[in-house]
C-alpha cells in the first residue's frame, strides 16, 4: 500500500507498527518519523514513536517527541492521545 501510496499516512502508519511488531525497530522509528514530517498532527505517531525510541534505549531522543507530540495533540485537540503522551514522558527518567 505504501509504495502504491507513499502519502497515505494512515498506510505508513500501519507499516511502522508493523515493523515495530516484528521487532525491526530502528524501521519503524524511520516510519514514524517520516510519517511525522509529512503529517505533523498524526498524533498516534509521536506516541509510538516515542515508545520504540524508548525501547531502543534513545530515552532524550523519545522525550523530544514526546513534547513534539503534545505541541501536536494540542494544535488538533486529540486530548486522548495528549494525555497518553504525558503519561509515558512522566515515567522517563530524568
């Protein structure tokens, strides 16, 4: 779907959680980041993202989405995916 639709941000983001379930994380960090910069409210995106980021152990590089991802949940008023968002970087380590 993605290289019929490389656009289709809904296509891109099923993608990376794909390769995040298969454990191919760096991809999926790639995904979601590419995903982000053509979609910057794609608010799940920056959850997952930031998640994966965690896992691979980049715990600054997933608080500097986490913060992106709230500046973005507030710009398109998704206070579900905020509130997730604050939850994960309130239990990073400072």
């Amino acid at each position: 779907m993605v290289a019929q639709e490389p656009a289709n941000t809904f296509a891109r983001y099923g993608l990376a959680m794909e390769f995040a379930k298969a454990g191919d994380l760096p991809l999926a960090v790639t995904e979601f980041q590419h995903l982000i910069s053509h979609d910057a409210n794609y608010s799940a995106a920056y959850y997952h993202c930031g998640q994966t980021l965690e896992k691979l152990g980049e715990v600054d590089e997933a608080r500097t989405v986490y913060e992106k991802g709230i500046e973005a949940t507030r710009r398109n008023g998704d206070a579900h995916t905020r509130a997730e968002i604050e939850a994960a970087l309130s239990l990073l380590p400072i």
